[in-house]
C-alpha cells in the first residue's frame, strides 16, 4: 500500500507576510509522525510486552482499504526490532496470488536475518508433493528459533494470500500457540474470498485480539493535513481534506494534487484561487487496474454516469443485459469502489469517483453522461450486447477518433506483458492483451494481430464466446491482409477444438488455404487441421493433412506444431491398432510439450491424449495420476479451460474406474458454463457419455433421457467420432429398455461406415464394451454383427499381447458369442490384473449365468462377486439384476451399503455427490441444479456432511477431498 506517501516539502514564508505557494517534490510521509492512532499502538505495544514475557498469540488488523493498515505494521516492526525482537516481515500481492505460499516464505526467507535453513526450504517450496514436509519443517525452524528469543511473524494483505499460504500460516499459528511467536496480519475489511473468511473464523475461534481501524477524526486530518503542506489548513483547506472521510491514503493523496494550488499566507495553507480541478489519483489508478477488464469498464462507466446508477441502467450504458454484470458489479462491491444504496450503485466515496471519471477522456465524460440523462427509451432491459465504451477502441481526446501516441506505447508495453505472463498466468495476461485491445484504433494495422493474441488467451480463461465473438467481428469487418486473417482464423480454430470439431476443421483449412502467408505459420494451422481431422474422426483425411504439416514445420523449426503433429501419429497409429507406436509418439508428444510450456499447445495440453490412451487400454491407474496432475497444475495456473477438459477426461477414467459417484460428480462440475460457445463436442464424447452411462448403471432413468436427448442432437453432428458416440448412446439407452432390434438400427451407419474411417472398433467408444455388443446384437439375432465385433477385439488383442484387458475383453466377447463357458472362465481370470471393475464384474455375471443353466451351485460365487463389485461400485440396476439371478439360484442376498465408496465411509451416496460438488466450487444452487434437487435438499446433504466429517468450512471440504482423492 501506498498509505502516508504523499507529501510535499515546504517553502519558509515570506518575512514581509507575502503568499509563498507551495512547491517543490514529494517527500516519504512514512518518516512523519503517525496522527490519530495512538490507541491502536498502545494495543499494539501491550502486546509486544506480552511477548517479551513469552506469551504468543496472533493480533488481526481490519479495516477498508486506504485506512492505513500497512502502516501500522510497520510501525509495530519497528517497535518490536526496537526491543530486540527478531521480525519477519512478508506480504501478498493480487497479481501474484498464483505463486503458492509466497507471501509466507517472503517473508520467512528473505530480509536481513531469514530464518535458518533457508535454502532447503526454497527447494522444498519448489518441488511437487513436499508440501507435508515443507509444514513440517518451517514449523521446527520456527519453534527453534523461538527457544532463542521471542518473534513477530508479519503477514499484510492476507485477502490476497493463496489457499496454500492461509492453510500453512493457520497451521503453523495453532501448532506453535505455546511458543513466544506473536503473528500480526492485516485484512481488508468486507467481504473477502471464502477461504480467507475460514481463516479469519479459525483464528476467532483460537483467540485471536482484534484491531479494527476507524476513520481519522477531524484532529488528525488537520495534523496529517499540516505535515503534508508544512502549515496548518485553513477552512478552505480543512474543508476540502474532509472530504477524504477520515481515511489516510485518499487525505494524503488529495493533499499531493493540491500542492499546485495551496499558498502560505500568514502561515496558514489556503486556496486562494479556489479548489483545483479533481485529479486522477494513484492510488485509485492501483485499485483499478487490479480489477478484471469487465468490473473496470463497469466502474469507469458508473463514474462517468455522476451520481449513484441503476444496473439496468449501466447494462444499456455498457450495451449489455443487467444479468451479463452480476460478475462485475460483485467484483466492483467487493474491491471497496462501489456500495449499495437502496436499488442503485453508488461510489463509496465521491473523492474515488472524481478520481476514476478525471481519467477519462472529457468527449467520453460527456457522452456517457448525456446517455445515462436521457437513455433510449425500453432499453435498459435489452438483452442484445452492444459494443461498450471501452470495446475495440481506445478512449480519445483527437477528433479523428485516431489513437493517441502515448495509447500505442502503453499498448506495445501490454502486448509484452500479456505475453510474458501467458505462460504462468493467463487471467492477467488476458486482462493486459485486452486492454491493450481497447487502446488499439480499429483502423491501426496492427489491430487483427492484437486480435489473434487476445482470443487464445480469453480461451485458456474460460471466455471463450467472447474470444469467438471478438474473431468473428474482426473477420466480419473485411479488409484484412492473408497473414492478418490466417493469424485470426488459427486462433479461432484453436478455441473451437473443445467446442466444435467441425468448426475447428474450417477456420484451419481456410486460414492454410490463403495464399502468400508464412510457411511457419501455414504450418500451425495444417497442425490444427490434423488434429481437428483426427478429433472429428476422419482419420485418413488426418494422416495426409498432417503428412504436409510435417514438413512445413520441420521446414520452419516449428516445435509446438511438432508436439501436437505427433499427437496427430499417436492418433492414427491408435487409429491402425497399433498401440506400442501409439504409446510411443504419446510420450514423445507429451514430452515436446512439457519442453515447450503448455502455452504453446496448437490444441490442449499434449499429455491429456496420453491419458486418454492409458485409460481406454486399461491403464487407469496411470490414466488417473495424470488427469490429477493435469488438474492440479492447470488450476494452478488459471488455464480454466484445459481444467475443465482435463475433469472431462478423469471423469471417462472414474467411470471405467467403476467409481460411478465421482465420475458423474465430475462430470457434472465440469458442465457447460456461461463462458462457452456452444454444447462442446469435447463434452460430448466425455462427460455426456459419462453421464449417461451412470445412470443406466444406477438406473437414473430421468437422467438418462435427458442424456438421449442430447445423444439425438449428437446423431446429427458434422463430426464423424460425436455421431459415433451420439448413436451408441442411443443404442445403450434402447437396449436398456428391451428394444434389441431399435439399438442395433441406431448403429447401422457407424457400423457400414467407409472402412478408411470407421471406427477401431466398429461402433464401440471403449474396448470394454465388445462384449456389451455382442450381447446386444445376439438380443437382436444380428450374429454376424455380433461375429464382426468378436474379429475385431480379438485381432486388437492378438496386436497388442502386452495388453491384458485387451485379451481379457476378446476372451469375453468370444465367450459370448460362441456360448462358451471356457473363454468366459478366462476373461474371469485375465480381468483379476486389471482396474476395471465393471468389466471383471460383466464377465463374472456371464461366467455365472452359464454355469446356472447345469450347474448351479458353481455359479453363486461367480454371482456373489460380480455381486460386490457392482455394489461397490454403485451399479445398483446391475446389482438388482445379479439379485434376480441369486434369487433364481435359490439364494437371497440383501441389499447392502457397500455401494459406498472405501475413501468415504461415513456419507451417503447422495451426500458424497453433494460434497463432491461442492468442493469442485459449485454453489449450493448450481449444485441443486446439476443434481435435480431443490435448495434445501442439497443444504440438508452438505449439512449432514460436514457433521459425519467433523468440518465446519467448504475450505476444508475442498481440501480432504483432494487428500482423499490423492491417497494422502
């Protein structure tokens, strides 16, 4: 913070009594004096002796932003390095909130004297899966030190502290409460994110003391106001300084633009000329630019409107719907700018509003406010978005409309800072290129590249129908050069991927097909076509396209369109049944990538197909640790949308996993949100597929015909592979209702197919699933149908003998449809070695039902296992069935709760899928929502759960979900 900066040096009045304006450069208000909180540091101070007689403890200082909390800090560390206190001083910072326990180790590692040890716990820091040892650790280097004196732990801004940082500094502060470690933390006061809020209870709850900060009173205001000028304020003065409300960074700021004005006369401060016009202030210049792109248009607008605003009437400003602001309005609340005043928007203090409308343009100024008297009449509700004030152009002072020069540095300065920070931090990077949009003319030649840079990262942060609409437009202008469109069509085929195979496939083949563009460039976007080819599932038109990519980036030295080109190989060698080769140019792809940076993907990050791959051979172990690891770091790094596809396939993994609650808990927090251009094939042949085979397994009947439904819409897609999985999930649902003949005839066009690019195997999305096909297409007295998936398992398993679930799945199928108790056996057998439950459970039931026809007392073991598995894993349709078939054996087995899952003995199935939820961040509505359930239910459920698990926060529930989840 800033607080208590802002000063000026005097000038010594006249000796004739002659005005002396004031004059001259800033000085350090911090070496001045602290007016008005003498009570707060004798608080402070009473403490500190505490601590000199080895009582601990932590101290909390609240208070809004501006009213000097930083200040007390220090001037408590200089009070404690005064008595020979050892201090650690660290502080958060919002535009570093991605780098884990950072403030904490600042604070604990650098300065003058850092805590012993040091260099081993920067190197635990950094390395993955120490995070146990690294707590550990810091805690014994801390209670050795206290044995040596007593210490003050200083930790600012804790609103701004990763979750890694709060749960370490709670941890350490309650496992250290015996020692002589006093903590002093600052928080903003309002509202904070949930996690600080859990802390902020934790040390309430613990004892902490409480030190909230009130606004200076009139006394103070005129010290500080005499410090800063070097006279004391005369009314005219002291009128104005009132008007910073008693909080210290806007009073020393205001007095800072004053300086121009104030004159000495007699020795007294005054404003003879009147007060100056209002300034821009840096301190509101700060807490702007720490606002997203959509809450700073909101706050600047609001500011130009004048007085407090409706949200309708901001939504008409800003040319968007009232519900498009919820996001911004929320952000701008919590940032301290703005306040509720009944129905409408106001600033909290009308000093910040004078200060964000002084640095906007005045023809902008003006234009706003005469929209805001008189707005078009009936629009304020229109739901059609507009281009805004800060949308495409830059904000102008010149006639022309063109952009000012001091615009074009400051953009080139945000096009290099977007870049750098792409890498680590795509939200900031995303609100950088943005701006830097926003000051680019729409006629600067430069604007479609700046276009092409701000769409991937509006992807990677979850916004991509904005990064799609922001292309669109640009296209839809015109007057674009080759290079400039294909740089625009590459990146709007990149952001189609997840979305729209098809639409992916035609932004590339257009944005390659333009002539004079650079070889490295034409050789990104045959990259992306390769991929969108072979995501689409036309594989030999994939193989050739990329045949030519190759050598245009081979040419070019392009190594990112090398890793995904070899993800493209891996594709078509999977594609040919050759797994080992699949396997192998995987592992090369994800290692590219991993070289290069995830950034630099052509289309996600290369190591997710690997993981695909794991997991449809029967690797899910492999298959889950990297969906985790994907996860976990792309959280980390705010790639939004590489998260959620990295959810999308751990929920394929959980279900094959036979963890049938966590994949469909997954796959419903992964869900479609508002930031998304369209259904999403990716979603579909994920998390939909998902979905619907949950529920036919637990038999969800009402989930699972809103899953037809979508599988209908997916029948009639342009990809080739949607349509595959759009017709077997029809052909399940129909076969699941005893229409055999209905889902053999939803299969009959990927099955006849071209042979060049039907599907491996022949209509399924999983090898597991031959014998699933055999059986139904036995049902429908289809045996060739039946004997043709039978061919086809057994030459990919006669292909790849290192794979046991492959042999095991062609030992099934042929068992099946040969009526063959022998090959039924050893599916039995060969399923034992692998991590597919389902299937192990699928074959015994079969093994069992065979041996039912003449030997049925050798078939109830085969039952009651095939019983368990089920069970455990939550298939409670398939359960009832190997019931019915105990029950004809003359066994009766009960219902039971082994359904339940080992990691989480004390909830219910419905309650575990609330927590799960929950803990991936969905509210208790969204919740309700995904769930079917009202409110209520799911308040119940969550209520029930906290109580079993002994928790009292989401925080906590986010956290053992992950230890559980992980194993830990």
């Amino acid at each position: 913070m800033s607080v208590n900066r802002v000063t000026t040096s005097t000038v010594p009045e006249d000796p004739d009594g002659a005005r002396t304006p004031v004059r001259g450069r800033a000085a350090d208000l911090a070496s001045t004096p602290l007016r008005g909180r003498a009570a707060d540091l004798a608080f402070i101070e009473a403490r500190l002796d505490a601590l000199d007689r080895g009582e601990g403890g932590i101290i909390r200082v609240e208070g809004p932003v501006g009213i000097g909390r930083s200040r007390i800090l220090a001037e408590a560390a200089a009070a404690a390095r005064r008595r020979g206190t050892r201090v650690f001083e660290g502080a958060a910072d919002p535009d570093e909130q991605f780098v884990p326990l950072g403030p904490l180790l600042d604070g604990l590692l650098s300065g003058e004297e850092p805590l012993s040890g040091a260099d081993r716990l920067r190197d635990l820091a950094t390395t993955p899966g120490q995070r146990f040892r690294l707590l550990q650790e810091l805690g014994d280097r801390l209670r050795e030190t206290a044995r040596n004196g007593p210490l003050l732990v200083v930790l600012d801004d804790l609103q701004w502290c990763d979750d890694l940082t709060l749960l370490t500094f709670n941890t350490l502060a309650a496992g250290l409460s015996s020692h002589a470690i006093l903590w002093l933390v600052a928080v903003r006061g309002g509202t904070v994110p949930s996690g600080v809020r859990t802390t902020l209870d934790r040390i309430r709850q613990a004892g902490a003391h409480e030190l909230a900060l009130e606004p200076l009173d009139d006394r103070a205001t005129a010290r500080i106001t005499e410090d800063v000028l070097g006279a004391p304020p005369g009314p005219d003065v002291l009128r104005l300084a009132r008007r910073a409300e008693g909080v210290p960074q806007l009073l020393v700021e205001l007095l800072g633009a004053l300086r121009e004005a104030v004159v000495i006369v007699n020795g007294t401060a005054g404003l003879p000329a009147g007060p100056p016009a209002p300034r821009e202030l840096p301190a509101v210049a700060r807490r702007l630019g720490q606002l997203s792109v959509e809450a700073r248009e909101l706050v600047r607008t609001a500011a130009a409107a004048g007085g407090p605003v409706t949200v309708a009437l901001l939504g008409e400003l800003l040319g968007r719907s009232s519900a498009a602001l919820i996001t911004a309005v929320r952000e701008s609340l919590d940032a301290g700018l703005l306040t509720e005043s009944g129905d409408r928007l106001a600033f909290r203090h009308d000093l910040v509003r004078e200060a964000v409308e002084a640095g906007l343009p005045l023809s902008l100024r003006r234009a706003l406010r005469g929209r805001a008297a008189a707005p078009a009449p009936g629009s304020a509700t229109a739901a059609v978005r507009r281009p805004g004030p800060w949308a495409g152009s830059a904000p102008t002072d010149t006639e022309d409309g063109g952009a000012r020069p001091r615009d074009v540095t400051e953009a080139d300065r945000l096009r290099t800072a977007a870049a750098e920070l792409a890498v680590t931090a795509p939200g900031p990077a995303a609100e950088r290129s943005l701006r830097a949009l926003e000051l680019t003319a729409p006629d600067a030649p430069e604007r479609p590249r700046v276009v092409a840079e701000t769409i991937p990262l509006l992807w990677q942060t979850g916004h991509a129908a904005r990064g799609r609409e922001l292309g669109a437009s640009a296209l839809a202008t015109g007057g674009l050069g080759p290079e400039d469109e294909a740089r625009v069509r590459l990146a709007l085929a990149r952001l189609a991927a997840p979305f729209d195979f098809s639409e992916a496939v035609r932004q590339a083949r257009a944005g390659a097909a333009l002539p004079g563009i650079p070889d490295g460039l034409r050789g990104r976007l045959l990259a992306v076509l390769a991929v969108g080819l072979s995501m689409s599932g036309e594989h030999a038109a994939a193989e050739r396209v990329a045949a030519e990519a190759w050598e245009t980036a081979a040419a070019a030295g392009d190594r990112s369109a090398e890793a995904t080109l070899t993800t493209v190989r891996s594709a078509v060698s999977f594609h040919r049944m050759d797994l080992a080769e699949a396997f192998r140019q995987a592992e090369r792809s994800a290692a590219l990538a991993d070289a290069l940076g995830v950034s630099t993907s052509l289309w996600v990050p290369e190591a997710l197909w690997h993981a695909l791959l794991s997991n449809t051979t029967g690797r899910s172990a492999e298959a889950l640790a990297a969906a985790e690891e994907g996860i976990r770091i792309t959280a980390e790094q705010g790639r939004i949308t590489a998260t959620r596809m990295w959810r999308m396939t751990r929920s394929r993994i959980l279900l094959e996993a036979g963890r049938l609650t966590e994949a469909r808990a997954d796959a419903e927090a992964a869900s479609a949100t508002a930031g998304d251009p369209g259904p999403g094939n990716l979603a579909d042949v994920t998390l939909r597929y998902v979905m619907m085979r949950v529920a036919l397994h637990t038999d969800d009947r009402r989930t699972a015909r809103t899953c037809a439904a979508e599988a209908r819409r997916m029948r009639s897609d342009g990809a080739p592979v949607v349509r595959q999985f759009g017709a077997w999930m029809l052909a399940l649902m129909a076969d699941s209702e005893g229409r055999p003949d209905r889902a053999m005839a939803e299969l009959d066009e990927v099955m006849t197919s071209p042979a060049a690019d039907r599907p491996a195997y022949a209509g399924l999305v999983d090898p597991a699933d031959a014998p699933v096909l055999v059986r139904l297409a036995l049902r429908a007295g289809a045996h060739e149908r039946a004997a043709q998936a039978v061919a086809l398992a057994e030459r990919l398993a006669a292909l790849n003998p290192g794979l046991t679930f492959l042999a095991a799945t062609a030992a099934h199928a042929r068992g099946l449809l040969d009526n063959d108790l022998a090959p039924l056996v050893r599916a039995v057998r060969l399923y034992e070695d692998c991590p597919r439950p389902l299937a192990r459970a699928s074959a015994l039931e079969d093994a069992g039902r065979k041996l039912a026809a003449t030997r049925t007392p050798e078939a109830v073991p085969y039952f009651d296992t095939a019983l368990a598995l089920y069970a455990r894993a939550g298939a409670e349709r398939d359960a009832a069935r190997v019931r019915r078939r105990l029950r004809a054996a003359g066994v009766r087995r009960r219902p039971s709760t082994a359904g339940l899952s080992d990691i989480w003995p004390e909830l219910t199935a419905a309650e575990l899928r609330v927590a799960r939820l929950v803990a991936r961040g969905l509210t208790n509505q969204q919740a309700a929502e995904h769930l079917s359930l009202s409110p209520h239910t799911v308040s119940s459920h969550l209520r029930r759960a906290f109580t079993k698990l002994d928790i009292t926060s989401r925080g906590e529930l986010t956290r053992l979900v992950e230890d559980r989840d992980s194993g830990a």
